[in-house]
C-alpha cells in the first residue's frame, strides 16, 4: 500500500499520508471533515476536491488498486 489518508489527522485542510509513501492531500475549496462510523470522512458538495502531490510512489502506469469508502447523499 502506498497511499492511506483517513482524514483523522487534519492540520488546516492537509491530511497526511498514515503510510509515509507519498505526499499529503491537500484540500482545495469547500471540503469539510465530518464524523462517520469508520472515523474521520470528508463531505464534497461539488464546490471542492482533494488533491494528492504528484509522487514516484503512485505512478500507477502499470497498474493499480484504488479502494474507496463513498456514501452518496
């Protein structure tokens, strides 16, 4: 695993990568931090994103697994 950000150790819209592999997501426009059953989650309403830095870690050119925890409101 390269990349874990559960959003449980935001400092000013930064989350940090809990797996030391890759960068810090960066949250850009509205994002907020919301509880959830599983700790920490953002809620996006269409007037933000989470961004994550460019890295050598996450070059995904041969191939990947991105594994997502979303509720639709």
């Amino acid at each position: 695993m390269v990349g874990c950000w559960t959003f449980d150790q935001a400092d000013n819209a930064i989350f940090t990568n809990a797996t030391g592999n890759a960068g810090a997501a960066k949250a850009v426009g509205t994002v907020s931090v919301v509880n959830s059953p599983f700790g920490k989650a953002l809620h996006l309403t269409g007037e933000g994103y989470v961004e994550v830095a460019t890295s050598p870690a996450l070059d995904l050119t041969n191939g990947g697994t991105w594994y997502v925890l979303a509720r639709p409101d």
